[in-house]
C-alpha cells in the first residue's frame, strides 16, 4: 500500500499522481476523510485512558468518600466511553484499510500520461528484422509441421489457452531456462525455486489482490489458497517481516515457476497458439535495493534483460510504459516488445518494474539505515527473465527458414545436447544440417 503520511501531509500531490492512474480524486479524498476520522477517534480513546489512568491512581490517595465516589464515577464514565471509541475504531479501521489498499501506487513525476499502451513511448530499437523471401509461416504453423506445439489435444485434456510442448521444444525450453540462470547467477543473481501457491493473506500484503487482479487469479478456496501469476509473487514474501542490513543490498534472485493466470478481460485476443495463455513457464529477475538505488537498480534489471536479447539476437525495442497501461503495483514500467514477424509487429515479451516501496510496505521488508540508525522500507523490483512461450514464438518466428527447418540460436545450442557448429530442427526429426 503507499504511505498514508503521504494522503496525510500532501494530498494534492497524491491525487495528482494517482489521477494518471484514473484513479478519482474523491476516491483520495475519501482515504484522507477517513484517515482523519480514524485518528480523532483514536485521540479521543487516547485522551479517555490517559485520564482514566491518571484517576484511578488517584482514588486509593483520597480519603474523602464523596470525593472518592464522584472519582469511581468518572472512571466508570471514561470507560463506558473507551468501550464506544474502541467500537467505532473497530468500524472504521477495516474500512480505512479497504479504501487505501484499493489505490494503487505513484508514479514517478517523469513518467508518461497516457491511458493505454497507445501512449507508450518506444525508448530504443535494437536488432535487425529479418527478411524472408518466401510467405512467413507463424509459430503454430511452424509448431504443429515440427511437432513441438500441440493445442488441439490440450483443449481437449485441459480446455481452451493450454498447449502441450513436444520435442525440440522442450530441450529449447530448458536450454532457455538454463541459459538465463547460468547468464543471471554470474551477475550476482540467487537463484530460486519458489512456490507456486501462496496464501491469500500473503498475496495482499504483495499487492496482487486489489485493483481488480483478483480476475487474473485462480483460486483453489477447498485450501485457502491461490496459484501465483509470475515466481515475483513468492519471491518477495522471502523477505517479509525482514531486516536487510545495508551491505546485504541489493539482494538480487533469479527465479523459476510455472505460472498461472486467467486471462480474465482478454476474450477473442491471441486466441490462437502460445502467446496468451492460463499456463506457462517463466524465468524472474527480482530485487530488493536501498530507496536512493532503487532507480539505478531498475536500470540494471533492463540491461539484464536487453544483454539475454541480444545474445539470442532477436529485433526488440524498449518501450516505456505510461502511467495508465502500468501494472498496480508499479511506479515505473518498462517493457521489451520483440519482432513477431507473423504479425509484422513488436509483442510485450518481457516487462520489468520498480513498485519502490508499495510492496515492501506491505510485507515489511526493511533495512537498517546506517545513518539514521532507524528501520526504513526497502524498495522491491522485479524483470521478466523469459515467458518461456513468447520466447518460443520469438525464436521459431525470427530463425525459420524456406525449407520449413529453425536454427537454433548459438547461444542455446550448447544446452541442448548436441556439441554442432549448426544446429537445425526440421520436419523428420534430423538435426544435422549439410
């Protein structure tokens, strides 16, 4: 959640921020009204005890009987009266919470107005597009004649957006994961296997049960639990209730799960193959970083993601992402689009994101600041590594050839088990190329 000091001592600039989120004014207000009903409520309380306190220790000193009566009196008053503040607090608090849980966290001054990804900005262009000179087949087509991709039999196992991975794409799935773990955790990154359900109340405190993310989760309510939409939803929680020290910072994890989410809201889009779909593997940069460094780290996240990019050699662009099309949580957003040449256009593969402290401040993941001597919240971060099935896309899409065979990218090829200068896939199976 943001800083309620923040509603408290410069509401105009919240309302401002949020308002290029579309969040209403009166919605910050609402949060800054009842904030202040909350805290005269709990000052009245306050005042109440400390009064009741200060007669109480007062009776067993007086001897006059009426005077002591009259004090008895007083105390069963203010008592009376702590019992309706404590009623009305309890009445209040939850909705206080409600309200600000429901705004989703500022923007950075800098970042782009805008209301959807019309209004992102393209940053840089890297790669060359490629040029074929015969009719550009698109991944399922090239899939389904390479049996790699199977989306009919998952319909039928698992129903509409599953697909079975065959074959070479399997091995390619894998030589990706083990490409970015091997790439990330030379460059100080942890690896981890998270889990892949969390707790509800877990998932609050990370943000990714409000502003309408519930649609995207699968819920499993027999557990009391939910499946996790990216391994950033449990890596985070490693640290809850945590206290870094400054040396420990930034703490870096690179992390792999399977992922699961509804697609809710996307009904008629990218319907057909992998690129939208309830169930996929990814690879997640994530950190936690001092709040000065936060922005420097975010930097960092990118140049992770663009330097994997450019090694498998795919046509990308960076593109920053408005304050509208951003996720709830984030403060800054970018995203890498890579050349889909079935389509003749850049996709999102790739997003990475500084939540600054919204989500450390609901789990309460601190530091210990060596000049202030006090605990200040960390700020969180995290990148995609690969989304496995648009990486797959990517790849099949920007490497076929007019023979109907893909070249694996040379970086990959190492992990695949084939120790070949070039290393082709193609209809029969054969993998030899003359």
């Amino acid at each position: 959640m943001i800083d309620i000091k923040l509603v408290r001592d410069d509401l105009e600039k919240v309302k401002n921020g949020l308002a290029k989120k579309g969040v209403k004014p009166t919605d910050v207000e609402h949060v800054f009204d009842l904030d202040k009903k909350y805290r005269d409520i709990l000052r009245a309380l306050e005042g109440d005890k400390a009064e009741q306190n200060r007669i109480s220790e007062s009776i067993s000193s007086t001897k006059d009987n009426d005077e002591r009566n009259k004090m008895i009196n007083n105390v069963q008053t203010l008592k009376a009266e702590v019992k309706e503040y404590e009623r009305k607090l309890e009445g209040v608090e939850p909705e206080l919470k409600k309200a600000l849980n429901a705004l989703p966290n500022i923007p950075f001054d800098d970042v782009l107005v805008g209301a959807s990804d019309a209004d992102n900005k393209v940053l840089k262009v890297e790669g060359e597009i490629p040029k074929f000179d015969f009719p550009v087949r698109d991944h399922m087509e090239i899939g389904e004649s390479l049996d790699l991709i199977d989306t009919k039999q998952a319909s039928l196992v698992s129903g509409a957006r599953f697909f079975y991975l065959k074959n070479e794409a399997v091995l390619l799935e894998f030589a990706l994961v083990q490409f970015a773990l091997e790439f990330l955790t030379q460059n100080g990154f942890t690896p981890v296997v998270p889990p892949v359900m969390i707790k509800p109340e877990m998932y609050m405190r990370m943000g990714r049960l409000l502003g309408g993310q519930e649609e995207e989760r699968y819920n499993l309510p027999n557990d009391d639990m939910f499946l996790v939409g990216s391994a950033e939803h449990t890596i985070g929680p490693l640290h809850a209730d945590h206290i870094f020290t400054e040396k420990d910072l930034p703490k870096r994890y690179v992390g792999f799960s399977t992922c699961f989410r509804r697609e809710a809201g996307s009904y008629g889009k990218d319907t057909k193959g992998i690129l939208r779909t309830h169930q996929f593997d990814k690879v997640e940069m994530f950190a936690f970083a001092k709040p000065e460094d936060s922005e420097d780290e975010h930097k960092f996240l990118l140049s992770m993601q663009e330097n994997m990019m450019s090694q498998l050699k795919l046509p990308y662009q960076v593109v920053g992402v408005c304050a509208g099309d951003m996720g709830f949580t984030d403060a800054r957003q970018f995203d890498i689009e890579t050349w889909m040449p079935s389509q003749g256009k850049y996709r999102a593969t790739q997003s990475c994101s500084n939540t600054t402290d919204f989500q450390a401040r609901g789990i309460n993941a601190r530091y210990k600041n060596k000049e202030t001597g006090k605990n200040e919240f960390v700020h969180m971060l995290n990148a995609t590594g690969f989304a496995i099935g648009r990486m797959l896309i990517a790849i099949l899409e920007n490497n076929q050839k007019k023979d109907g065979s893909v070249m694996v990218p040379q970086v990959l090829q190492k992990y695949l088990g084939k120790d070949l200068k070039k290393y082709f896939i193609f209809r029969n199976g054969n993998h030899e190329r003359s």
